[in-house]
C-alpha cells in the first residue's frame, strides 16, 4: 500500500543514490575532469553529453554508493525497524546493492544530459523534472537486478525526489559545490 511504511522503505533503499548523486558535484574542487564523452559532438553538431558529465564524476557516485551500502548494511540490524506496528520491508543492503545504485544514477544522469543536449539546453541549464528524475529511475533500474522494487516505492520516489532535490540543491549552491541552484 501506498502509505507512510512504503515512503520508509523506499527511502531506506534509495539513500546510497541520494548520498552518490549529491556528493558528485564536488569532484570539481579536486580540480581538472575529464569529460566522459571526451568533447564530441553528436550528429547535430552539438554536445554528446557537455562537460558537465565527467569520469571522475562517475567513479566517485560508484565509491560512495559502494561505501554508502557497506554502511547501511552495518547499521541495519542496529536500528529499531520493530518500533513499526506493521511489518516493514526493508531490503537487505549491501556493497554490491549500494555500487548498483551509484553506477544507474550516473548512467542515466548522462542520458538526462543527452537529451538535455538535444534540446539545445546548454550544460546545467535547468530541465524540470529531468534534472531531478533521471538518476532516480537509472537507480531504480540497476538496483532491480538485485532487490525486488515494489510499485509503491517508485511512486513515492518519483513523488518526493524533486521535492527533496530543490532545497539540497539551494543548500549545495551556498556552499558552493553546485554551479546553479537547481
Ligand atoms: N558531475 C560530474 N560527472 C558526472 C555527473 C556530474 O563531474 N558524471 C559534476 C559536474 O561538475 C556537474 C555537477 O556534478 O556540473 C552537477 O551535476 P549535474 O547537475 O547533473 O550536471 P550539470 O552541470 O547540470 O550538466 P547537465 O546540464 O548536463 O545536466
Ligand atoms: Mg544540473
């Protein structure tokens, strides 16, 4: 059912792909990246996916995700799940689970970036709703490989995401890792 328990156990699963996609902008402060489509252009002369989509970028949702997972799969029998007076769905976390959700965010970040290009929308100019979803579903999608993913927690993460994204982007703008606050 589409209720407070499933929004728990939606964001339980989904905290490595938030942890991975909010911390990739830092990459920048490391210095130089290098563009994963390596400054090609697609047929219609523009960007395949800008300079905004980076290697580095990519390995470091990978290792946080990974690293976020290990975490969770620590703390997970440590929490008060039985608190809950129904039976909570938690998945098991893992590594493994953690680097899936990491490596789908940032593969389908680039495909959002693809289509903003074709667009003609230059790199962080704002796209509404792809910007915020398109890590989202690739995460989904990866993780599936692995876990079962209820209907109810793609809804409630399709709900919630740009409603969360929004105000951690501000946040990550006055701190200076984002470029823009959106
Ligand atoms: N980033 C990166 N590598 C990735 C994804 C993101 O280096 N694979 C970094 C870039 O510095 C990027 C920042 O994270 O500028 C914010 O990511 P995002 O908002 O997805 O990129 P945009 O700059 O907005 O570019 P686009 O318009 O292509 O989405
Ligand atoms: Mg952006």
């Amino acid at each position: 059912m589409f209720d407070i328990y499933t929004l728990v156990e939606a964001l339980w699963l989904i905290i490595p792909a938030y942890a991975a996609n909010g911390l990739v902008p830092v990459v920048r402060k490391f210095g130089k990246t290098h563009p994963i489509d390596g400054g090609r252009k697609f047929i219609d002369n523009r960007p395949l996916l800008g300079p905004g989509k980076s290697w580095e970028g990519l390995i470091l949702a990978c290792v946080v995700g990974a690293l976020i997972g290990t975490f969770l799969m620590f703390v997970q029998p440590l929490l008060p799940w039985d608190l809950s007076p129904v039976q909570l769905d938690i998945v098991p976390m893992s590594p493994v689970l953690g680097l899936l959700l990491g490596l789908g965010a940032m593969i389908f970040d680039s495909i959002g970036s693809f289509i903003k290009r074709r667009l003609k929308l230059k790199r962080g100019q704002i796209a509404p709703l792809l910007d915020q979803e398109d890590f989202l579903i690739g995460s989904l999608l990866f993780a599936s490989l692995l876990v079962s993913i209820k209907l109810d927690w793609w809804i409630w993460l399709l709900v919630i995401t740009p409603i969360i994204h929004l105000p951690a982007s501000v946040v990550a703008y006055w701190l200076k890792v984002k470029r823009e606050p959106w």
